[in-house]
C-alpha cells in the first residue's frame, strides 16, 4: 500500500467534521515543516501505541497542534 492509500485509508476513518477540516487544510496554501527525527519519533508513538504501551491523545489537540505549527 502506498502512503497516499494509507492516508486515504485513515482519513476514510475520521469523522466528517474532521474530515473537512483535513480537506481545508490540504487546500490551504499553508505548509507544514516535518523533520526526519519528529517523524521517526511520531513512527515509534505508533508503534507504542499499537503495542498498547502509550497513551492516546484528542484529535482536536493534534490539530490544534498542526495549525499552530
């Protein structure tokens, strides 16, 4: 699966509030910087996560979090 399926696959799985607000974002000429160590660290929370062994956080605060950059 390529990461545009895998994209598409979660955003399938979001509300449709949230899902527009994917979609305003992605529309939006606004970019977001990632770097390599905060998306290796984000991989590993996944890991955790799937493993059972981290915590959850709210949807509304990774976006928050996104749009503040």
């Amino acid at each position: 699966m390529s990461t545009a399926q895998g994209f598409y696959e979660v955003y399938k799985a979001l509300p449709k509030k949230v899902q527009q607000e994917v979609k305003r974002l992605i529309e939006s000429e606004e970019t977001i910087d990632i770097s390599l160590s905060a998306l290796n660290e984000s991989i590993e929370q996944v890991k955790l996560l799937k493993k059972g062994k981290a915590e959850t956080r709210p949807l509304s605060e990774l976006i928050t979090e996104l749009k503040n950059g």
